[in-house]
C-alpha cells in the first residue's frame, strides 16, 4: 500500500502545481475578478478598466 502511496501524492503535488501555474499565467483570476467587480479587461494592455462615476448630493 505505501509504494502506491507515494507516486499517486507525487502525482496529485504536480497537478496542483500545474493548476496554480496556469491559473496565473493566464490571468483567470485578474480577469474574473475585473468582470466580478463591473470593468472591462483590456488583453492588450492587461489591465482592468472601470468607469468611475462621481454622485453628488
């Protein structure tokens, strides 16, 4: 049971890896959180761009 153990928990640490990799360098999260909070994502340029409005009482 102890030699399946340890290639399966490598295997597992390496996905994980590879899954917070491409995460962050896709920009999934910047991009979801840009479009969570109302703005527009800019690939170009990447950045986030929000209209900012002013109310006045």
């Amino acid at each position: 049971m102890r030699r399946l153990l340890f290639p399966l928990l490598v295997l597992l640490t390496v996905a994980l890896a590879a899954l917070l990799a491409w995460l962050w360098w896709s920009d999934y999260i910047l991009v979801d959180k840009c479009l969570d909070a109302g703005g527009l994502w800019n690939a170009g340029t990447r950045i986030c761009e929000l209209q900012v409005t002013t109310i006045r009482p």
